[in-house]
C-alpha cells in the first residue's frame, strides 16, 4: 500500500491556507503535516515533522518561499510545488527542480496533478538514492575483499590508505570494532570487522586460529605444543600465536602438522 503524501502548506495568507486545506482533505492519499505562515515557521515543522510535499508561496515575509526552497539540501528536501499569483518566477522556480508550479486561484484538478508530479519526484529522487547506495556498496566491496589470486587489503595509512599483498600480511587479530593487519614489520587498523574477512578471505589459504585471530598458513614457520597442552604457532617475524582449544585439531590438519 502506497504511503500518504504528508504536506505542509506554506502561505502568509489565512485565506488561501484554508482553501489549499479544504482541496488536500477531500484528496485521497493525501495527509496535511501542518500550516505556516512564513518560511521560517516552515523551517520550524520541517525540524520536527516527516514532510513529503511543501505546497509553497514566494512572497511572504521574514524568508520568502524561493529562499525558503534554496536552503533546503537537495538529498533531504521534500518535493516543493509553489503556489502563487506571480508568474514571472516560473523560470527561476523551475531551474530549481521543483515539482511544480500552480497560479492562484488553484483549481482541485491542478493541485492534484502537482501532487502527481511530487510523488513522481519523490519516487524517482528515492530510486536515484537507493542505486547510489548500492553502487557505494559494491565499490566498497571490491575495495574490502581480497581477490582468490594473490589478493590484496586496504588499510589505514596516516592520513590515507595503503594496499597490502595479503601474501604480506602474517595474522589479522581483532581491535574493537577494527582488525589489526600484522606483517613482519608492523601492525595495521583496518576499518573492518573479523568476522566478515574470515569468511570472504580464501580458506585455503587463512585460518581462524583464535576468535580474535586469523592466520596466514604460508606464514606460520614452527608448530610447538605448551605445557599446558595449548597449540602455539611461530610465524615468519618470530610472532607467537595461541591456538584455541576448539579448533587444535582443525588448525593442525590444515597446517598439515
């Protein structure tokens, strides 16, 4: 079921709000959000309540209804038909992408075709939103998950990011809501979590050792067991790694030790 349009009539003229009222409560799909007189009133309701559609005067005083609409973040803005006795703002009003564009008196059938043609907008603003979304979201994974052959990771670097060869990089451990990236060298944060590289991270080639660690097998160079019966791994860099009690077994199969 389609959402009501919720509208805010903007008009400094008692009369032509209720007009614009009467014409919105007899429109099926149609919720009015609230009244102002001006445009700073309308910052007020826009602060605290959800608004689809600004129907919108542009002469009234303290923030005239052109200035009101040029303020408003394009990502954010409601649809915005004006409504007026001015045609000679029609181009001005149009280079700012409004909805639409209605001459008092308004006729009903007029005002439902600009509501048409904000719901369209706001459908179409929606969609352009939700393909940007997506289109970040596969960017950043193919920037996060390694590739099967060689593979690389981004990681913090100063002010930057730095591209590691995964065949540099000898265990990942959690930090918070971070992972460390260690090579022979040094330590790296990674705006990543532990969980989501152990699983897109190649098997063949990783292992959870720990809950909060992930090895590189071409890395580990020495497999010894303590006292205490724990499995500790030695890597390249002469790093010491515990091995959990759960997964030993599993660990030791896939070093092949």
């Amino acid at each position: 079921m389609t959402s009501p349009l919720r509208v805010l009539v903007v008009d400094d003229e008692a009369p032509a709000r209720r007009v614009l009222a009467r014409m919105l409560q007899e429109s099926p799909g149609i919720e009015v959000a609230g009244f102002a007189c001006n445009g700073m009133e309308a910052l007020d309701v826009l602060a605290r309540e959800r608004v689809d559609v600004l129907l919108l005067d542009i002469e009234m005083p303290q923030l005239a209804g052109i200035e009101l609409a040029a303020r408003l973040s394009p990502a954010v803005a409601p649809a915005v038909v004006f409504v007026t006795a001015w045609p000679q703002y029609a181009v001005r009003a149009f280079e700012m992408q409004v909805a639409d564009y209605l001459l008092k008196p308004v006729r009903p059938e007029r005002l439902a075709q600009a509501l048409e043609h904000a719901r369209a907008q706001l459908h179409a603003h929606n969609a352009t939103q939700r393909v940007a979304a997506l289109e970040a979201s596969l960017r950043t994974l193919r920037e996060r998950v390694p590739a099967e052959d060689g593979g690389e990771v981004w990681v913090e670097w100063g002010t930057g990011r730095l591209r590691l060869s995964l065949d540099d990089i000898e265990w990942f451990a959690a930090d918070g809501d971070y992972v460390q990236a260690h090579t022979a060298e040094r330590g790296y944060l990674m705006r990543d979590a532990l969980n989501r590289l152990a699983s897109a991270l190649p098997a063949t080639r990783f292992v959870r050792v720990h809950r909060s660690t992930l090895v590189n097998l071409a890395a580990v160079v020495r497999v010894a067991t303590a006292a205490n019966g724990q499995l500790l791994l030695t890597t390249r860099s002469g790093a010491t790694l515990a091995v959990g009690r759960r997964v030993k077994a599993r660990v030791r199969g896939a070093l092949g030790a």
